[in-house]
C-alpha cells in the first residue's frame, strides 16, 4: 500500500502529535500516513510533536521521520526544540534516530546554545557529550550520526 500524503491526514497526523497522542499516530501511521508530510503550516508531525512525549518522538522516528528537516519559518530542528524546552528523553530519542546535533538554527545556533539549564545543566551535558548511539539503535540504511560538540568550546 503507498504512504497517503498530504491534505487532511497529514493535518490529523501532525495534531495527534501535538497532543502527545501516542495510539492515534500509530492508528495513521498503521494506515500508511507519511510520517514526513507537511501540514498546513508546511510542518512535519516531528516538527509539532508534543516533546514531552518521547514514545511519540520513538514511534515517528521508527516510521521513517527525518530529524534532520528544520521548521520552514524558523530554521529550527527537532533536536533544537527538545533542548531548548528540557526534554531530555525526547532529545536522545531523536540523537539515537540520526538527529544532527551539529546543525545550526536559522540564527546560527547549536541545540548547545538554546539548551535549558545552560550548557552545564542536564541537556547541555548530554549535548557537549552525547552517547555514540548503538549500532542497533541506527534507522536501517543510515549509519550512526556523528556529532563532533565534544570539541566546541
């Protein structure tokens, strides 16, 4: 069955998201919805996801949402998001999946600049030195991302 795109469902996947609502994402994604298509606002489900919900963040990521693709209007990523609010899991979850966390914002700044508690709190931690993800935990077809913030002053 092809993935179904756009238009009303990519509106009801990307909400379903928003709201944390684990069992209706997976109803859609069941369903063949595109885990990449964009809303009406032109934004992917991962983009607009509750980041309070990692199991949400896992299950889009498993399904194929890229973590690398940055808001149209603000040149944020995924990663930026979780960090700049806190969320420590749902941060992880998308660094495990192949999130970049060397990309930089539409204003040039690193997740490690808009993390919450600072770069020597929790999340700035886990940013100035993240785990290499398990080979197992890579998406198939992608090697494990790269990130080289160890070294950023």
């Amino acid at each position: 069955m092809a993935r179904r795109a756009g238009g009303a469902v990519a509106d009801e996947l990307a909400n379903a998201a928003a709201r944390g609502d684990l069992q209706r994402v997976k109803e859609l994604l069941d369903d063949e919805a595109d885990p990449n298509a964009v809303n009406s606002y032109g934004r992917t489900p991962i983009q607009v996801m509750k980041l309070g919900s990692p199991r949400v963040a896992e299950l889009l990521l498993q399904r194929g949402a890229d973590p690398n693709r940055a808001d149209p209007r603000t040149g944020c990523f995924p990663a930026h998001d979780a960090a700049r609010a806190g969320f420590l899991d749902t941060l992880a979850a998308l660094h495990r999946a192949g999130a970049r966390l060397d990309l930089p914002d539409g204003r040039g700044r690193l997740p490690l600049d808009v993390a919450a508690g600072g770069p020597h709190g929790p999340v700035g931690r886990y940013l100035r030195h993240p785990p290499p993800p398990a080979a197992e935990d890579a998406p198939a077809g992608r090697s494990p991302p790269r990130c080289p913030l160890a070294t950023r002053p």
